[in-house]
C-alpha cells in the first residue's frame, strides 16, 4: 500500500508526482505504509507495550493490587520493576448502555492516562469508571488531575 503526498499538501498545490517520469517510476514524494504507519503510531494513542492485554493481567490487578477510589472511579495499581506503565480499563453495559458511549469513556481514559503517563512511572494501572460517567472535556480533566496524583 502506498500513500501520495497529496494528503500533506494544501489544497490546490500541485504534486511532484505530476513532474516526475511517467513510465510508472517511483516518485519521490509518495510513502510507503510502512513508513506512514510508524509515523502515526509515534505520534498518537499509547501503543501495545503500554496497554494490559492479557486476561491473566486483569485479574492479578483485581486480586492483589493496591485498589483505589477517587471521585467514584476506581483504580487497581501494582508496580513493576521496570518498562512503561501500562493502562487496562474495565467497563461494562452497566456503567453506559450504548457502545458509542462506552467506547468515548474509553478514549477519554486513554487519553488522560496518554497525557499523564511520564509521571507514572513503571506501574500497571486498572480503571473503572463509575456508573452513569459522562464523557467529555470535564471528565478528561478530572481523570488527569486523578492520573497526577495516583502516584503521591
């Protein structure tokens, strides 16, 4: 797969690739996905290594980590010895019914955590958001502010 410079160019300008050969050469412009795409994952959300995916995870936190509860969201922290702290969130139909819902709760919990996440340190971090959350600009403020001071 391969991507023209023309999504980083403004409109109306014109490609190089109008210049370049016409044999069906290679223009120097153009990316490859691969490129493009290790671009991107730099630049946005928070990457695998800092996401807990595995359900053995889930539940050693559910278990044996520190829980905490501020401003009805709760949290479930172990420390590591080292690597980047990493995120898992809990949520259910319970605490929204629609999946849209559900799932803007869930980039605003990534987001903050995105935002905060150099000052956590090497820890392993579970959210539950509580019941009826509205997802917005307020609540990625309160969950920065909440990310901030996990750690004190």
């Amino acid at each position: 797969m391969v991507f023209w410079c023309a999504a980083a160019r403004p409109r109306g300008a014109r490609c190089c690739a109008q210049d370049g050969p016409k044999d069906g050469n290679v223009s120097p412009c153009r990316f490859t996905a691969g490129v493009l795409g290790a671009f991107m994952r730099a630049q946005l959300g928070i990457g695998a290594r800092r996401r807990l995916t595995r359900k053995a995870d889930f539940e050693r936190l559910l278990r044996e980590g520190k829980r905490r509860s501020k401003a009805g969201y709760t949290f479930y922290l172990s420390s590591r010895a080292e690597g980047p702290p990493r995120l898992g969130i809990l949520i259910s139909r319970k605490h929204a019914a629609r999946a849209t819902v559900r799932n803007y709760i869930k980039r605003c919990i990534r987001e903050a955590f995105r935002l905060e996440q150099a000052r956590l340190g090497s820890v392993d971090v579970l959210v539950r958001p509580p019941y009826g959350a509205v997802p917005g600009a307020d609540m990625l403020v309160r969950l920065r502010d909440l990310f901030a001071g996990l750690m004190a």
